[in-house]
C-alpha cells in the first residue's frame, strides 16, 4: 500500500504488548503505508486523508502479529512418525528420512508450514533447515521464495551440520557438509539474500545444527562468520538430559558452559529450547542476553521436559515461542503455544504463579521479536512501528462469555483470525490465505510426502 494511503481500524478491543503493556477496551488502530501510524482510545482522528479502507471491527482483539522463533519447516512432510520416541531415538528413527529431502520436497513442506502459521496470526517467521543432502538442489532459495510468496516476514537460520555417523554424531554420513563446504554455503546465503533494513522482509542468521551435531571448529567458525558479516546466531541447546550427558563426556563441561567457550553466548544468539539449564546457565543467558526460543508442545511431544521460563523472565532472559519442527509439533500452529506455554509452565515448581495469561502473549509476541532481533521494528502496537498486527475474533461462541479479551485469547479454544496484516499487507482474511492456495498446497505436501516416503522405503 502507498505511504499515503490509510486503513482505519476501529471499535476493537487493543492489547498493544508496549512496555506498559496498555490496553484499550475500545480504541482503534490507523495504518499508513507500512507502519502504525497512530492509535488509542474511542474513535480514530477526524478528517484522516487518503483513508482506503474502514474497518469496523467491533467484537475483535487486535494485537501485535505473533513472531515464530524455531521452526523446520522441511519437516512437514515427515508429520506422525516415530511419535513415541524421545528425541535422541527420534533423530536416529527420522535422519534417514530428512536425508532424502529434495528442493520440490523442501518448497512445498516450507507452503505448507508457512500456510498454517499464517493463518493463525503469524506475521514473522522463521526457520532453521540445517540438512543439505548433496544434490538436493537450492534449499535455501526454496524456503525464502515460499515466505516471500506467502507475504510473511522471515528470517532463514541457515543451519549445518559436519558432524555425522562416523564422527560419532547422529546424521547419516551423506546428510552432513564438510567445515569449509558449509561455512562457505552459509555466507553465500548471507550475501544472496539477507536484508537489515528496518522493514527487511527477509533476514538471515548463521545456524550450525547442534552440539552433538556439529565439530568445535563448526560452532567456532560459524560465530566468527556471524559476527564479521553482522547477522545473528541461532542453534539448539540444553534440549535433553542426554545432550548435557554428552557434552560432559565429550568437552568435560555442560552445553552452556561449552556454548561460551566458543563464542556462542551474546546479544546476538538465540538458542531453540533451554529445558536443563541450571541457575548459574540462566545466570550466564541473563548476563549475555542470549535469547531463548521456548517450545512447549515439542518439549512434551519428546519428553525433555519442561523449561524454566519464569525463572528465565525474572532473570532478565529474552524468551519467545517457537512452534518448533512439525514432526515433534504435528499442529504446526503458534497460537496454540501461548495456550500450552502457559498451561505447561504451570505444571513446574511456581505452579499457578508460573505465567498469567499477558505474559503467555509477550512471549508470542514482544519476546519472539526481541529473540529475532527485530524488536524496534515488530512485536507491538506502537506508531512508527511495522504495521504487522491480527484481528481476532472473540464474539463467537467459543469466546463470547470471557469478559476479558486478553485470557479469552490465551486460555480460550484457538481464536479465528478475521485478518492478519504483514507490512500493512492484508495476507489473511476470514481464516483464509489471501496470498497461496490452501488446497493447492495440501495436494502437493501430501504428494511430496509420499515421494519422500517411497524413496525412503528403498534406501
């Protein structure tokens, strides 16, 4: 839409997430262009120029769109299987499957993920692929044009791994990159696609897989790589008690102790899970303002057990959600994670006290922007910021007798998106895609599916 043109929003209820998180029980929201250009309590300004578009959004919540930070995408053509494993058995059962994975494969599970998450409120996405089979074709490439197709905002984390089979890692040998090979890969990426402009609509972040994935040398090389080309770092930590087992066979130290002596804790990193940290390892995220991206339902899924999210937040951590891969995540959605983040940490040490139903939201919002690095741009309703906000349908039956919009939306069944806005874009309307055809997509991630299980089966 053209800096000059307006869409007003009015007669909603407004949960801003800002740092007083404000509220407005009955305001309006004004977009110009691509920012929030202004918004509060009661009614919009008089005589607004150029306004394209009224809309009256009475019996709404609108909110900040919600930020994904962990995903892999690839992984929704391999939905449903090994579903009674943890995720060491889990990796064995599945890598040789994921190693099979091909650019028409990896585009069309990057739609498929892309699609749900969008239109359940997601405005900022993003994702980790770290399998590069040899020949495979551009994966990289694949996944940015399906975001950019979808309309979302995104943030590619350009993962590897060097640390296969023979090396005693998990992934097959051919699954795997050499140092060099993915080192060189990874900048390339960088160079070809990364944009750090305030309304970047694709970003990218250096991602080696993880520790019992990955040499010293790769986790070494890649933040010295991140650093010099000024994007962020991104892997997997202190998922499992079986990682912290072996990090203290194999370095003589647990994960976050190994992460620091290889530069990976900072400002700039943000780590996929976090569940066995102990108070010195939060102590040590709170003190680097390294960044956690907590996934509730695949921690249960995989039985690694529950993070310490509150003591993470009183510490000073950065936390947001993240859906996490869809084979350990087979909903694929984020907006169920507010509910499950909330439900979840509950069931820990501060029981009831854990999270309320506002802090469930900054995570999926704020938190995740703040994690990704973008928090000036996105991630609350503020003027001058992105105008990347949703519209949530709480009138309905499913939510009409909750008198409080906010734990309506996090307690309550999934809400119905009535619109979704990414860049002052409008990409969902009524539940719907207006940017890729649902159905298309479901008929070609069913058959990529397929593909990928019969050229497994054969080996």
């Amino acid at each position: 839409m053209a800096a000059d043109r307006r869409i007003v929003i009015e007669n909603c209820a407004i949960a801003t997430v800002d740092a007083n998180d404000t509220e407005y029980a009955s305001g309006y929201v004004v977009v110009a262009g691509n920012r929030i250009e202004s918004l509060g309590a009661g009614t919009a300004p008089e005589g607004l120029e150029n306004v394209a578009r009224r809309i009256d959004a009475t019996g709404h919540l609108v909110t900040p769109g919600l930020v994904n930070t962990h995903h892999h995408f690839y992984q929704w053509i391999t939905r449903g299987l090994a579903t009674d494993h943890n995720l060491f058995d889990w990796l064995v059962a599945l890598y040789p499957v994921w190693a099979r994975i091909d650019e028409r494969m990896v585009r069309a599970a990057a739609q498929g993920s892309l699609a749900v998450m969008a239109r359940g409120g997601v405005t900022t996405a993003m994702d980790h692929h770290y399998v590069f089979p040899r020949g495979s074709g551009d994966l990289s490439g694949a996944i940015i044009g399906a975001a950019r197709d979808m309309g979302v905002r995104f943030t590619l984390a350009r993962g590897s791994m060097d640390r296969s089979e023979k090396d005693g890692g998990l992934p097959p040998d051919f699954a795997v990159e050499t140092l060099d090979g993915a080192l060189a890969a990874t900048e390339e990426t960088v160079r070809q696609h990364h944009d750090s402009s305030f309304d970047a609509m694709t970003q990218v972040a250096v991602a080696p897989c993880s520790p019992f994935s990955v040499s010293t040398d790769l986790l070494r090389d890649g933040a010295q790589l991140a650093r010099r080309l000024g994007v962020r770092l991104h892997t997997h930590g202190s998922e499992t008690v079986e990682e912290e087992k072996f990090c203290h066979e194999l370095f003589g130290m647990g994960p976050t102790d190994y992460f620091e002596s290889t530069g990976w804790l900072g400002e700039d990193v943000w780590m996929a899970h976090c569940v066995h940290m102990n108070d010195s390892d939060i102590a040590a995220f709170a003190r680097t303002g390294t960044g956690v991206a907590h996934c509730p339902s695949s921690n249960a899924r995989l039985a690694a057990g529950i993070a310490r999210v509150p003591d993470m937040l009183a510490a000073g951590v950065p936390v947001g959600l993240g859906v996490d891969g869809t084979a350990s995540n087979e909903s694929g959605e984020l907006h169920t994670e507010l509910r499950n983040a909330l439900l979840i940490n509950r069931l820990g040490p501060h029981r009831e006290a854990a999270l309320n139903a506002r802090q469930a939201l900054r995570l999926g919002t704020y938190g995740g922007a703040q994690v990704l690095g973008r928090a000036a741009e996105t991630g609350s309703l503020e003027p001058g910021k992105l105008a990347d906000l949703v519209l949530w349908k709480l009138d309905t039956v499913a939510h009409a007798s909750i008198a409080d919009p906010v734990t309506a939306l996090v307690f309550g069944a999934a809400a119905p998106v009535t619109a979704s806005f990414v860049d002052g874009r409008q990409i969902v309307e009524d539940g719907r895609l207006l940017t890729a055809d649902e159905d298309a997509i479901a008929r070609s991630t069913r058959d990529e599916a397929q593909r990928l299980a019969r050229i497994a089966a054969q080996g």
